[in-house]
C-alpha cells in the first residue's frame, strides 16, 4: 500500500534550535551532529563502541545513555520509525532510508556532521491533505516541540499517527455524531417557539457573539426590529426576525437596509420557516441570512439548547 507508515514515531530535532531544518526541508534529510563520533561508526555503526565513547565524553556527568539511545535511534534502522520535527509553526513528518551520510567537511554551520536522507519527502499535510498547523493540532502533540534533546519517542505516538493518516479521534467523532442529532431536535424545537420567544433567542444569540441591543424590545426604529451595536468593529447591525418569510419580503428588506448603509454596517435576517430557498444580495455586502440550520447551529455552540428546551416544557 503507498501510504502504509511505521507504526513507530520519533521526534527529532535538526541541529539546535532547529538551526540545520533549512538544509534539511531542501534536501529532504535529517541533520544531526556528533561530531565526536568517528566517521567509520557512523557509517557502520558499532553500538558497544559508540556506547564507549559517548560514556568517555560524558564522564562523571549524566546524560549519556540518554545520548546514546537517540543516537542509535538515528543509526538502527531509523527506516522503521515515522519521523516528525516542529518547525515554521507547522508538524512535519517523513520517512527515511537506513545509513547515514556523513559530512566530508566536518561538521558545518549549514548540514551539520551527518545526515539521514528522506524516503518520504518532508511534509506538512495529512495524507488527506490537511495542513498540519501546530495552532490546530492536540496539546498532546505539540508538548514534544518543547523536548530539549534531539531524539525522543512523544507521548502520544499513535494520535501523531491518526493526525496524519487524516483519521479522526473515536471519541471526537461519536460526540461529533451527538451533536449533529442535537442540531436536529433543536432545529425542530426553533421552528416551534412564539414568535416573541423567537425574537428573544435572536438577541440571545447577537448577545453571546458581541452584538449588544442598542432599541428596547418592540420600540426599534420602523422597520427594524432589533439594532445591535458590536463595540469592538465599531458597526451597528440592523436586524429582522421574522418566522416565516418569501424572497420578496426579504428583498423588500434589503432594500431598506441599502438605503440606511449609512448608519448601519451590515444586515442580519433571521428566519425559522422561510417560504422557499432564500437567497441574500450579490451586489451588496453586508447582508447575512440566518436560517433555522444556522440557528440550530449557533443554538447548540453557544450553549443555549437548554434555553431553547425550556420555552417548550
């Protein structure tokens, strides 16, 4: 199968502060250094040897098994493993082929002093093709951008891997499943109320979304029966609730709202029962049509089911 991963995971880090990722995202390697370690074990890696001399380096001082054992992560079949490194506030992830390339120069400012070379190029997208921006990803995933070394297994290896083979967590999707059949009893609920109950989860919803009313409850100006202001944009909304409405009363609003653009910076139409497909204003921005999905939705995601179901108890 051409998209069959390791099931293993590693983290690595390409020189530090990520100062070798340049050279490794254009050539498609992994950079390291241990510049300390002989060419020779490198390219044929002798572990009891390479153990020697790490533990000669550290001496009395702790942290070399730790060394060690990345380093022999990178040299023992590092083919077996799915490599991720974070860098540009993105995941990138790779596979890479067995054996290393050692720098003929030494260890340089720009590659390092060896390299890995890419099976699977550098990427940062899912296999779904999914942009895996670390402002988007678990916690728990993104905690191992903190590791101070330059190998480590991260915690939570197998939603890394679910992540990139664009699979969803099973806890996420059934709450997910729940949600979207609560949408639907809400729906159901939204086209019952009275149309004052309507009017009031209107401004319920403006309320939670920084929309605050600026017109006391029936006494807006004609035409108009919510104005809300929302300090933060600076904009006054004019706003229609109406139960059920055609096209024709909804143009006929769009035209009001045209020739108020002055004073008001957009329009929102909310409906629950509208008579036949409704369909805002090429030409005019501003205009925003709320039908009872969107209700249902905003219902639901503002945490105001609860209110929605006592308005029928």
């Amino acid at each position: 199968m051409p998209d069959k991963l390791p099931i293993s995971v590693r983290y690595v880090k390409n020189g530090r502060g990520g100062r070798w990722w340049r050279a490794a995202e254009a050539n498609n390697q992994v950079h390291l250094g241990w510049k300390d370690i002989p060419r020779k074990l490198l390219l044929k890696p002798e572990f009891s040897m390479i153990e020697q001399r790490i533990r000669a380096y550290y001496g009395t001082r702790r942290g070399a098994m730790q060394d060690f054992n990345q380093l022999r992560d990178l040299l023992d079949r590092p083919s077996k493993h799915l490599w991720i490194t974070f860098e540009d506030g993105f995941m990138w992830w790779c596979t890479v082929r067995d054996g290393a390339n050692v720098n003929a120069d030494g260890e340089s400012l720009e590659k390092g002093n060896f390299w890995l070379t890419c099976d699977r190029n550098w990427s940062n997208r899912s296999l779904d093709q999914k942009l895996l921006a670390i402002s988007n990803l678990p916690g728990t995933v993104t905690r191992t951008a903190g590791f101070q070394g330059t190998v480590c297994t991260p915690r939570d290896s197998q939603a890394i891997l679910r992540i990139i083979q664009g699979r969803r967590d099973a806890d996420a999707v059934r709450a997910a499943k729940a949600r979207a059949g609560y949408e639907r009893a809400v729906h159901k609920m939204i086209k019952r109320v009275s149309a004052k109950d309507f009017e009031q989860l209107v401004d319920l919803i403006l309320a939670r979304t920084g929309w605050v009313r600026i017109s006391t409850l029936g006494k807006s100006r004609e035409g108009v029966d919510i104005e809300a202001e929302n300090a933060t944009a600076n904009e006054i909304a004019f706003v229609q609730v109406k139960s059920s409405a055609t096209q024709k009363v909804l143009n006929d609003y769009v035209e009001r709202y045209r020739k108020r653009r002055g004073f008001y910076a957009r329009m929102i139409f909310t409906v629950h029962s509208p008579g036949g497909k409704l369909s805002p204003p090429t030409d005019l921005p501003g205009v925003v049509l709320w039908t009872c999905d969107r209700l249902a939705t905003l219902v639901v995601r503002l945490g105001l089911g609860e209110w929605v179901e006592s308005r029928l108890a």
